[in-house]
C-alpha cells in the first residue's frame, strides 16, 4: 500500500488548510456514521419492544416506546443484535467530501504598554472575538484560539528565523530562538461569536490558524496608538521600537 500525500500532481484539489477543520470534514463523516448506527439500533429495538420505529426515540443511552413507555438500554440492544437475533454487530462506515469551505472569521484587539526608554513591548491583555459557525465544544474552541493568539503575540514580538549566507538557520533551538512562554503570557480574552453553517455537522465550521492571524497587525496598530511609531518588519523587539521611536524624535 502507497500512500500520496501532499503532491498536487497526483492527490484531489483541495481547497486549502487554512483553519483546523477537523470537525467541519471528518465531523460530517462522524454524523453520517451515526446516523447509519442511529437507524440500525431502531431497527433492533423496535424488533426487542414490539414497536413500530416512528414510535422510538434515543434518550439518554436507551430507546423509548413514545405510545407504551417501554423503554431498552443501548447495551441490551448490542447484546440482544449479538448474541440472539442475527450475530449482527451493530456498526457503520461513511466517508464525506467537502465540496464547499466556508471560512471562520475574527475581529482581534491587542493592548501594549511601551517602554520609550527601552523599546520593550509588553502585551497586556489581548481579546479575540471569533465566528466558527456554532462551537460544537467551546472550551476546546477557546483553547484553540488562545494557543493561537500565543503563537502570534510571540511571532510579533520575538520570534526571528536567522541564516547565514548558505541558507544554514543560525538559532536552531530555543537558546537562540526566543518564543512566549507560559510566564510571558498576558491576559486573553475569547468571545465565541456563534453563528449556523448549513454545510457543517450541526452549524459548524473550523477555528484554530485564523487567531495567528490578528495579533501581529493588531500589535502593531496598538503600537502606533501608544507611541506614534508605525513598524512594518517584525519582531518588533526593543531595539527596533527604540531605534523607531529615536528617530521619530518621540525621546
């Protein structure tokens, strides 16, 4: 077996990785999934109560008789499919391809505090406002924008790949290479934006990369608020904000 991966000459156009969307494609594989098994519990169960399947609904691990009351728990069932009707092991497979890619948006807010004597940036608390569609798991939805905002914050300020004359990286470990750590992390404030993408599984859509995005402009701007300086080539590290702010003549 021979696995293609990554060559435009030889795998399906895909319309880009942009944003984790992870839940938007392999969750519409997962829903289809579910509701194949959906379909075959109903079926054993309406065989096990004597009902009618219009007349079953799924709650809380068991279906419900809506007309009797009669109720089966999900383990009788696959025990019941196993082991006395059929040898039938209730599962399913589904596959999806997305043919549309709708995209999350995000308004991104930073405020900075500025040492003119020094040129130090601090971050002092940073807020983002994002629309992923409806956020299935909002906790996970704010961890994903939070370690976002942190690569970000950390690309503006510090981050700085350095290669000799031979393309050879000359700061190839975090000695040398500087990035936020946890002590560096200002206050950060998620709001999720719910809205409904009809082509996602229950409204949907993808998050995570489209936080990266805001922090560096957003910084900069604030930049620009507090001291009156515009950078352009980050990091914006002390010695660029000092030497900018020098030459504007703001010390």
């Amino acid at each position: 077996i021979i696995v293609r991966s990554s060559d435009t000459d030889l795998t399906p156009f895909d319309v880009g990785a942009y944003a984790s969307s992870t839940t938007y494609i392999s969750g519409a594989a997962v829903k289809k999934c579910a509701e194949k098994v959906r379909e075959q519990i109903l079926e054993v169960a309406s065989k096990m109560l004597h009902s009618e399947i219009e007349n079953l609904i799924l709650d809380n691990s068991k279906v419900v008789d809506l007309k009797t009351k009669k109720s089966v728990s999900f383990e009788e069932i696959a025990l019941y499919s196993l082991y006395q009707q059929d040898q039938f092991n209730i599962q399913a497979t589904a596959s999806h391809f997305a043919t549309e890619s709708p995209p999350p948006f995000i308004a991104q807010f930073a405020e900075v505090e500025v040492d003119i004597k020094t040129g130090r940036v601090y971050v002092t608390k940073f807020v983002s406002a994002v629309d992923c569609g409806q956020a299935i798991n909002p906790i996970l939805v704010e961890g994903q924008v939070e370690g976002a905002v942190v690569n970000g914050i950390s690309y503006a300020l510090w981050e700085d790949y350095l290669f000799d004359s031979n393309g050879k990286m000359l700061n190839p470990n975090f000695w040398d290479y500087k990035i936020f750590t946890a002590k560096d992390i200002p206050e950060i404030k998620t709001i999720i934006v719910n809205s409904f993408e009809e082509t996602g599984p229950f409204g949907a859509k993808s998050v995570a990369e489209v936080a990266m995005n805001g922090p560096l402009p957003a910084i900069a701007n604030a930049i620009y608020d507090a001291v009156g300086i515009r950078l352009y080539e980050p990091p914006f590290t002390p010695e660029k904000v000092w030497r900018k702010i020098k030459e504007e003549g703001l010390v």
